[in-house]
C-alpha cells in the first residue's frame, strides 16, 4: 500500500515536472483536461460541440477520448493516484458516490445556485448529482432506455398497427409473423435482455411499483401477483424471439437496429441511442420509421443519462476553468446543439421543444413532470445489485429448464443478500 | 580457479537482486494484497472493513460463479488435449520430409498470430447461423442445413473450445516440431532395422522422448486456459445467457463494471488456489523428491 502510494506518487511528480512547461507556456489560458468515452463518430462529433463552446468561452480543451470502461478506470486511477484530470465523465447512478465519500470533488453549489439547478433539472437526476445537500456533478444529456422502434413499411404491409398495450402489440405481433417479417428483433446480449425486462416491468407494473421495488428495496413485491404478470409478458417475448428470431444469441445491439432499417425484422426495443443509426441510415423519424417512448404508450420514460466530474487538483486556475466548463455545458444553446448531434435531449426542461426531432419532442414532454419518468436502475441500486440481477434475466431468457418459480426466488435472495 | 568463480557468482547475483526485489514487492505483494481484499466489503476502493468469509459464500452460492468454473473444467481439458494431439498429428506429418514444407509450417503457424480477440471475432462471424456457415450451406442449396452451436446454450462451450484449438495447436506443433527434429536419426534407423511399424515407434518411442516439449506445451496451454478471457469476450461474451461465463470474465466484471473488489478478489484467490493445486503434485515431484534421492 505505502510502496504503491510511493510509485504513484513519483509518477505524478514526474508527469508533473513534465507538463509545468507546457502550462508555463501558455500562460493565463483556462486549460482543462477532459476524460470521456466518446469516441464514435457520432459521440465524437457531438463532444466536439463542448469543446468548440469551450474554446470559444476562452477555455482551452485538452481532449482525452478513451473508448468503453477504461476511461472511468483510466480516470479513478489518476484520481486515486493523486494525478487528476480536471473533467471526468460518468453516467448519471450512484457509482461515484465513493468518490465524493472520499473527498476527492469539488462541490459545485456556487454554480448549481447561479444556474438554479432544483428548478431546471428532472428530480430524480438532481437527486443523483447531490450528495449530502452538495452538487458534485453536471447533467449533461437525457437518454431514455425504453423506446419501440419499428418500421412503418412493414407495420402497413402487414396490415398490423402500432401497439396500444401488450394484447395490441401480440396481435400486431401475429399479423407481422404471418407476414414472413421477424416481428421483433432482440440483441440477445445480457444487458439487451436487461433492458427488455426493464422496459416490461414498467409498461406492466408502472412507476410506483417500480421506484418501491428499486428505491426502497422493497423485496416482497418479487413475489406478487403483478411481478408474476411481468414475467409472463416476459416469457412470451422470450418464446417468441426463440421461434422467429434465430440469430439473436449474440446480436449488437447497432446489428439489431439495422434489421428494423433494412426491413427484416418490424419492431425493435431499444434506448434512443438507436435513432443515432436510423439518422445515420438516411431515414426520418414519422416517415420511415417510427417510435414509441416507454414502449407501451402512457408508461412510465426510464431515463439515464452522462455526467461531468470536477477532481480537486489544489490549483485555483484549474478551479476556474472547471466553472467556466460547467456553465459552457448547461448552456441553453449549447444543450441543444448537443443533444441533437448525440441523439438524447438537453437535461434542461427549459429549452425550445420545436428544435428537436419527433420523437425527441415526445420524450421531453415525459421528462419534464415527475409524474411520468422514473431513473435507470443504477440510480437506485448498486452496479453490484444491478449486475447480479442482470444475471438471473439473462439466465431466464436462455435457460430451458428454468422456471418463473426459479426466477422469482432467485430474485428473492439476491435483493436480500447483495447490498 | 576458487576465487573468480565466487566473485563471478557474486556479481550475478547482485545483477539479479533488483529484478528479485521488483518481483516479490509487485507479484508477491500484489498477490497478498489481492486476498486480503477478498476477506473486506471493498466496493469500488480498497477498504478494510473485514466480513470474515462472507465473499467466498456469495461467490460460492451464485450460479454464474458454479458455471463459470465448470465451464473452465471443460475447456481446459477439451482444448489442452485437443490442441497435444492436433498439434502432435501435425508436427508429425510435417515431419514426413513433405514438399512445400515450410509452406504448411507456416500456414498451421499462422493462426497463432493471431490474437484470441480477433480469433474469436473471426469464429463468431463464421458460426453465426444468420451469417456464417450455416447460412453459407443454405444459400448453396441445403437448406435444411442447421449448425447452431454458437447460439445454443448447451453447445457454445465447444465453438469456444474449437477456435481455441485453432489458434494454439499451430503452437504445439511448432515446439513438437522442433522435438521430433532433435530425435536422433540413428533411433529411426534401428527401429527400422527392426522391423517396428511406425506409428509403434511414435507411440512408444518418440512421445517418451518429447516429455519435455510436451510438457512446456501443456504449461502454455494451461496458463491460457486460467486466464482465459477474451476469447470469451470476443466470441461469445459469455452468452447465451451465462453457458460460457469463465472464472477470469467473471473477476472482470465484478471489478471494473459491478464495482466489487472484494468479490472479484474473491473469485481470483480461487483461481490461485486452482494453479497451486494444479501446479502442486509437479512442483512435489521436480522438487521434493528429487530432493530426498540426491
């Protein structure tokens, strides 16, 4: 521990005397160095935006893209190692909070009370952000993980309309079916099957059941009647895709949403990043395809989303530009000019609606009352928790031998034993 | 003569003395410190707060754990003993004084430079019932034509098994290769002489003698079956469902997605504790018998 400490030390000492030259050099300028994990073409075009705002604003962008997971490993390192990066990104769940328990952010009141925050963020996210009554981080975007994509093509050749309910959707489901057409596609990776359940449990059991269930851990609603109808809804989803849709063990989720664009299958459930390929394929939102937010109409908008983190580094100058960066990130235009490079919506609920797409003019009407959104997961429970239970879904989607009984036990016990 | 060979001796072993200080601080070090995590509640940091064997329950009443060890059990002994034979059976037939030797050498070589990411990439495409293989003998006429392996849950393990035989026998057979070379020539001349057919003279004669090629070969092959991860990954990243979750993805996720230090560490104190057991009867034997007759 104390050797490690040592060896981290000496290296930052080191990367230190290296850059002090570099910063000597460049004077006054408020430089901020920036770990995210956007590096497709699309997330990289639209970080890009923040950072010409930054430049802009008289800040300058030190761009550290790492794609996947080893960017926040890349950026707890450097954190632990006494080496921070002034920005580092995370997504909107509880994963940081260790961070912040340990003292290693700087708390953003004075910018949160200048921006007036409480009034212009979704609750849920602005529960995330504070720890303690202290902000610690900066919402930057809104992605909704439950959203029916289909193609409008295939829904009016086969004479199926899009779905009010799940007696609706199956029925539209059989006409697809008889239509030759893979009714719905579903990437059979765990976390895809996660996202299905997800999305079942909330057109199903809705918003009170889910937020008693996650917020409150309350583990008696496992074995419900209503718990018993989601997985129901579940199974026949699952059988279904077993029958029709064979090459999904495996499947991207990007490879599933090109199914819906080229016509091969009908219907696919999927986070809006989904809409980034439809763009990106030449196709327009109401005309080719088409979506339906939180799946089943009147359902409850599961949102998730990124944010920023500001690492002490005991230098007044990087404090200064770590503010400036948070009001460039807010920015009213800048959210909009963001978010409709990303493909999700400005986190603030204050913006001009007319200048999204369709289907993100529906989704910020959902995210601007209480009433009709609720969190992803990961921001009531532990990555542990979610993860474990993420194992049983996908185990259940698969498994031939086990039944809804299993299911529900197995959840039982994990909710009770994973903190 | 006495004092040089000391001084000589000496100086070695000050040249080593960094290397052997570097290795027991970071290997043995960082091996203590990773068990004494798997006894805390570490999250996403280290902490000290000691639960007594509390990740080690969990670990051993979560199924993906059970299969994921099983799954090992069945990889390790599938893809060690098919890559000896495969990569022996080429050595041997490269062996034969073939034209074009160094052509086949280097085509069964090949595969081995690849890494077991792009391998699995590359088996992933080819077994896709959408895509690959299956598809590929439909489209030619078959149709009734199914190999699905990959995507069922029963059988996915051995897609795995086969691409892993693919990439390494090139390497079993490379060293086997430079085994059968070192035989003497005068033991295939008596053997001849003799009168002894010449699969016997493999069998009984040469394989003895290839003890320690075939020996490094199953040291290799085993360490890749231990850590064996991104193969997995790649292929099948551990679907369908959890059919082919591996101890090493395992340790992984918990540690870099699910923010669980204490019960990946867990999970990697038992893969230790598989080495050491499997290292221990070799270890004994090279060691302490050897010890006890000299």
């Amino acid at each position: 521990m104390k050797f490690k400490r040592y060896l981290s030390g000496s290296v930052a000492a080191l990367c230190l005397a290296a850059t002090c030259f570099g910063t000597a050099a460049s004077a006054e300028g408020k430089k901020a160095e920036v770990i995210h994990w956007w590096t497709s073409a699309s997330e990289a075009a639209a970080i890009k935006v923040f950072a010409d705002r930054f430049k802009d604003a008289g800040g300058e962008w030190v761009d550290n893209g790492i794609a996947g997971d080893a960017a926040k490993r890349t950026f707890t390192n450097r954190l632990l190692g006494g080496n921070p990066p002034q920005v580092g990104q995370f997504n909107v769940t509880r994963e940081f909070e260790e961070i912040v328990d340990a003292g290693l952010l700087n708390n953003l009141n004075a910018e949160a009370e200048a921006g007036n925050w409480a009034e212009v963020l979704p609750g849920i996210i602005n529960n995330v952000i504070k720890r303690d009554g202290n902000y610690y981080a900066v919402p930057v975007n809104i992605h909704g993980s439950n959203w029916l994509w289909y193609n409008k093509a295939a829904f009016e050749k086969a004479g199926a309309k899009p779905p009010t309910d799940w007696d609706s959707f199956f029925a539209a489901v059989d006409k697809l079916k008889a239509d030759g057409i893979v009714p719905i596609a579903v990437g059979g990776e765990s976390w895809q099957e996660r996202l299905t359940f997800n999305a079942v449990l909330l057109s199903v059991a809705g918003r009170d059941f889910y937020l008693k269930l996650f917020n409150n851990r309350d583990a008696e609603l496992i074995k419900s009647e209503k718990m018993g109808e989601v997985i129901d809804v579940y199974t026949r989803l699952r059988d279904l895709v077993r029958e029709t849709d064979k090459g999904s063990p495996g499947r991207s989720w990007n490879e599933t949403t090109s199914m819906v664009i080229t016509g091969k299958a009908a219907m696919q459930i999927m986070g809006d990043w989904a809409k980034g390929e439809f763009i990106s394929a030449g196709q327009k939102a109401g005309v080719d395809y088409g979506c339906i937010p939180a799946v089943i109409p009147q359902s409850p908008y599961m949102i998730s989303g990124d944010v920023f983190v500001f690492p002490k580094t005991g230098d007044d100058a990087d404090r200064e530009a770590q503010s400036l960066m948070v009001n460039v990130m807010l920015d009213k235009e800048t959210q909009i000019a963001f978010n409709n490079v990303k493909g999700s919506i400005p986190v603030r609920s204050d913006v001009d609606p007319s200048k999204l797409d369709p289907c993100g003019a529906q989704a910020i009407k959902l995210t601007s009352s209480d009433a009709t959104h609720v969190g992803s997961t990961g921001m009531y429970i532990t990555p542990d928790l979610a993860g474990a239970i993420q194992d049983i879904y996908t185990e259940y989607w698969n498994a031939s031998d086990m039944t809804k009984e299993d299911m529900v036990a197995r959840l039982v016990e994990t909710f009770e034993t994973v903190n | 003569m006495k004092y040089p060979l000391i001084s000589s001796r000496l100086a070695a072993r000050l040249t080593i003395l960094p290397f052997v200080v570097i290795a027991l601080t970071i290997f043995v070090g960082c091996v203590l410190w990773s068990v004494q995590l798997s006894f805390t509640s570490s999250k996403l940091l280290p902490n000290s707060d000691f639960v007594g064997l509390d990740q080690y329950i969990r670990l051993f009443n979560t199924t993906r754990w059970i299969v994921s060890l099983k799954n090992m059990v069945v990889f390790g002994v599938l893809f060690t003993s098919g890559s000896l034979v495969l990569g022996f059976l080429l050595a041997v037939f490269i062996d034969q004084k073939v034209r074009a030797e160094s052509f086949f050498r280097t085509v069964f070589l090949y595969p081995h430079a690849l890494s077991f990411v792009v391998t699995g990439l590359a088996w992933q495409w080819f077994l896709n019932p959408a895509l690959g293989l299956q598809e590929m003998v439909r489209v030619a006429g078959w149709e009734s034509f199914t190999f699905d392996w990959l995507v069922n849950r029963d059988f996915a393990i051995y897609t795995v098994v086969f691409a892993a035989i693919w990439q390494a026998s090139g390497l079993v057979m490379a060293l086997m290769l430079a085994g059968l070379r070192g035989v003497d020539p005068e033991i295939w001349k008596a053997t001849k002489i003799d009168g002894v057919p010449t699969w016997r003279v493999y069998l009984h004669v040469i394989v003895p003698i290839l003890g320690p090629v075939i020996f490094t070969s199953v040291i290799l092959l085993s360490l890749s079956v231990v850590k064996g991860y991104d193969i997995v990954v790649a292929m099948t990243g551990g679907g369908p469902g959890i059919a082919t979750e591996v101890p090493a993805k395992f340790v992984l996720d918990h540690l870099l997605q699910r923010a669980n230090i204490g019960l990946a560490m867990a999970g990697a104190t038992v893969m230790l504790l598989t080495v050491i057991a499997a290292l221990a009867p070799w270890l004994y034997l090279k060691h302490v018998k050897k010890g006890a007759n000299g």
